[in-house]
C-alpha cells in the first residue's frame, strides 16, 4: 500500500505541473509573438532560464546551509 502510494504521489508531483504548463498555451504563443520568435524557440529559451534561475538558486541553498 505505501509502494503505491508513493508512485501515485510521486507521478502527481511530476506530471501535474507538467500537464498544467500546457492548459493556457495561448498566453505563451501572445508573449513569443511579442518578442518575434517562434513559440519553439520561446519555451526553450525559457526552460533554459529555468534551469539557470534553479541552478543558482540551489547553489545559494547549499551555500547557507
């Protein structure tokens, strides 16, 4: 029961957000218009800020610790 559990928990805290990122695209597909670059080029360049802006900030988390 607790192997299931966490799965299922596991999979919500994967993927929800994951599956939540794709609800409203048209506000992404409105800001990539914006800027004059393809909606490919605009998530992208967007998880790679994401992944700096996480980077650092862990960084700064096992800095303090």
């Amino acid at each position: 029961m607790k192997k299931i559990a966490l799965i299922g928990f596991l999979i919500g805290a994967i993927l929800a957000p994951d599956l939540l990122a794709y609800v409203d695209m048209s506000a992404v597909s409105q800001r990539a218009n914006d800027l004059g670059m393809d909606v490919k080029d605009y998530t992208f360049a967007m998880a790679i800020a994401g992944t700096l802006t996480g980077f650092a900030f862990n960084l700064f988390l096992w800095k303090v610790k």
